[in-house]
C-alpha cells in the first residue's frame, strides 16, 4: 500500500518546520517516528524512494538515509531492493498504549507516611550543613591536585570497600576523635549511613528475626529494617537513651540505637546505659548498630579519645555507623 505522495511530503514537510530547533536529521527521524506511532502511516505502507524524498523535502540524500537507516534499527521501518515500508505496530501506538495503575510491593506499602513527599519539601532541613560556608576555592585546588597526580586511575572501579587512602584517613580520624581502634578491614564506604543500616539488616539478619529501635527514632532505620522483612520492636528513650526490655521472652538479633546524639529527642545515653546495653548484647548474642548521630559536634572542648562512646573498643558485636555529611557536605560518600 502506498500513500500519495502529495500528502505525505505535506506532513513531513510540517513536522521538519514544527521541529526547527532539531537537527534536520533529528527532525525527519521524530517526524516519521510521531506519523508511525499515530498510525497516520499505516502499517505495509511503502514510503517513497530516499532519493526522491531528498528531491522534495531538499534535503540531502544522506541525511534521509541517515534517518532512514535508524528509524530501521529501532523497528519501525523495513529497508529492502522493494523499497521501504512501515512496520506493523498497531499495539505500539501512543493512544493505544494504556498505563496500568502502579501497585507497591507488600514490603513497601508500609512504608511510613512521614516518609512521603505529597507537597514541596519545607527549607528546615534537619541535617543539612551550611552549605554557603563550604570552602569551594580550596576543594577545586585539592581535587584539580588529586586529578594531576592520579589521572585516569581515578576513573575505573576500585575496591568494593573503599579507596583504600580513605580509609586510612578515617581510620586516624577515628582512633584521634573517638578513641576507636581500627585496622582499615573493618571500614567499609558507604553511600550515606542508611546504607550501612542496610547492609547490618541484609548481612546480620534473617527475616522473622526481632529488631530493637529507639521510640521515637530514625524513621529510615526503621523502614529498612521492615522491608528486610524483621520484626520491629520500638524501646523507649528516656534521659539517659534507649530503655532495655529484660525478661523478653524473645531476645532481639539486633539492636539499633545513636547514644551520641539521639533523634529527635536529643538525649545522650550514659555510661551505665552503655554498658549494660553491651553486657545485654553479649549474653544473648544480639548485635549492635551503633548510629554515631552528630557525635563529631561538641559545643565546647574537644572530645576525650579515651571515651569511644562506651563500646566502640568492645568486640566484634558492635558496629558503628559514623556520617560526615551534617559537618561536611551532603555527598554520595558520607558514611562509613
């Protein structure tokens, strides 16, 4: 089936001038595309020749291949000694294509409502550092030193816990500022701290198993740890932090909790807390996930590196999940 040829260079002629800020490739291709897709070129329709398109539509005859020959590679066209004619895509066209309503998985419909952005997000951001102090002249100067030195070794994968200098530096960071003892093996990079909230649920757990949590608390801990399919527990926080519920019947396989600064409350969790909470964790084999919220903020002095927030130093059962982002930047590599 051919169309006339009168009316097909008419539309093509319009969608080109409808279409001036594109190339004129570009544009013969969208024009051509849009006719297919609303079937004003049906389905066998033989289009006319690339050189007497050319002729018409005065443009070159490589610029009509060129689209042409793309309008072939995504299906839309067939190309062939016979000529060249349109593929059948009648349940491809744009009004016919219906959006089937989107349903959330189970793991996700409880996600809670606080979490949700129905409305323009207010400027009180909590967590956000001012930004407008950020020394720009010095990070361009360091990164423009880091690109010359290091080039293109910079630009490929490197390994999966890390840049290994990175870790050294947090590593000397963590042993002056927190008094905490690490080999750089037991730091991992991370995409801000949910991510490493992420990992302790998706590595330390099983689903089915108890989870601890601050009530009120973290809101993003909290819906990690339900989409990993645990059971959530909320444990009161009073002045001295997170409250410990002796006698469960069901002891938690994890316990998440921020002693340094705790959210939204802002209460500091005591020494005697502290420990009782590690010598709780040791007797029933629960694992700590220490949310090292705003410890790097002191209003006055400097912190004691002997302190380590009670039990950092302690074993392999406690985790720490520090963030650099409220006094540095919000960057993608914030958290370790």
């Amino acid at each position: 089936m051919n169309i006339p040829d009168d009316g097909f260079f008419t539309l093509v002629t319009q969608g080109i001038q409808h279409r001036s800020d594109e190339t004129l490739q570009r544009a013969l291709y969208h024009t051509l595309r849009h006719a297919i897709l609303q079937g004003t070129l049906a389905a066998n329709c033989r289009l006319p020749g690339s050189r007497v398109m050319a002729g018409r539509l005065q443009l070159s005859r490589n610029t009509v291949n060129a689209a042409l020959e793309q309008l072939a590679l995504e299906g839309y066209l067939t190309r062939s000694r016979q000529g060249t004619q349109v593929v059948p895509l009648a349940a491809c066209r744009e009004e016919a294509v219906k959006v089937p309503p989107v349903v959330l998985p189970e793991r996700l419909q409880g996600l809670p409502a606080a979490m949700r952005r129905d409305s323009p997000a207010l400027l009180f951001t909590p967590g956000m550092p001012a930004v407008n102090y950020f020394p720009l002249p010095l990070w361009r100067r360091l990164m423009d030193n880091v690109l010359r030195d290091e080039g293109s070794a910079l630009l490929g994968y490197g390994e999966a816990a890390g840049d290994p200098l990175l870790r050294e530096a947090i590593a000397r960071h963590l042993a002056l500022s927190r008094g905490i003892r690490c080999d750089i093996r037991q730091i991992v990079i991370t995409e801000g701290a949910l991510e490493g909230v992420n990992l302790c649920a998706s590595l330390l757990t099983d689903p089915g198993d108890s989870v601890w949590v601050e009530e009120p608390g973290y809101l993003g801990a909290r819906s990690s740890f339900q989409r990993a399919g645990l059971r959530v527990s909320g444990m009161a926080v009073d002045d001295e932090g997170m409250g410990i519920a002796n006698g469960v019947a069901e002891p938690p396989r994890l316990i998440f909790t921020s002693p340094s600064h705790q959210y939204p409350l802002g209460s500091v969790m005591s020494a005697a807390r502290r420990l009782a909470l590690v010598e709780y964790a040791r007797l029933h084999g629960a694992w700590i996930v220490e949310d090292d919220y705003d410890s790097e903020f002191r209003h006055s002095g400097r912190a004691d590196p002997g302190d380590a927030g009670g039990w950092c130093r302690m074993p392999r059962w406690c985790i720490s999940v520090p963030s650099a982002k409220h006094s540095f930047r919000r960057c993608e590599l914030a958290s370790w």
